[in-house]
C-alpha cells in the first residue's frame, strides 16, 4: 500500500479499513511508524472499542488519571432491544 500522506513531527494518521484501523505516525528516527487495531467484535460495537483502543494507546497523555484532568471514554450498549414482530414470534402455538 502506497502512503499519499507526508508526516511531520507529532502527526498521527488513523484510518479506517474493513476489519480495523491502521494509524501511522512518525518515529524518533523520522521513520514511519504502522500500527494495526482489528475489530474485535462484528459492526459498530466493535469499531467503537477498536477506536476506544486507539485512543488509550496514541493518546494516552490525554487520558483522564487520578491526579489529572483529561479526556474519559466509555463505550455505551444499547439498552433497547428491537420490537419481535407477533408473526414470527417464536413462542406462537406453544
């Protein structure tokens, strides 16, 4: 894969792929440095917690502590669930 992005000192790229996300940034040396966040869970569950990953780990100086103020992530489940339809309702002639 072909990088079209030029890095310079403290960018970090994070891009979305099909099954993750690949984050480039710069190394001391000015080499590029890859990483690759695979979801670890299937649809918008598991792309949330790959990004929650993401963020602990680039931005980790940014994270809320004991002693200091900072950014605090959660990641929320829905509490509803989907109406069953009556006509597919598997309790039907029981």
């Amino acid at each position: 894969m072909k990088n079209n992005f030029e890095l310079k000192e403290k960018d970090v790229v994070i891009r979305r792929v099909t099954n993750g996300w690949i984050i480039h940034s710069l190394t001391n040396t000015d080499d590029i440095n890859t990483m690759v966040y695979e979801d670890a869970l299937d649809g918008l569950a598991g792309e949330a917690q790959s990004l929650r990953n993401i963020i602990y780990d680039v931005f980790d100086y940014c994270i809320r502590s004991k002693y200091n103020a900072g950014l605090v992530l959660d990641i929320k489940h829905a509490t509803r669930f989907k109406p069953v339809d009556a006509k597919t309702d598997s309790t039907e002639g029981m």
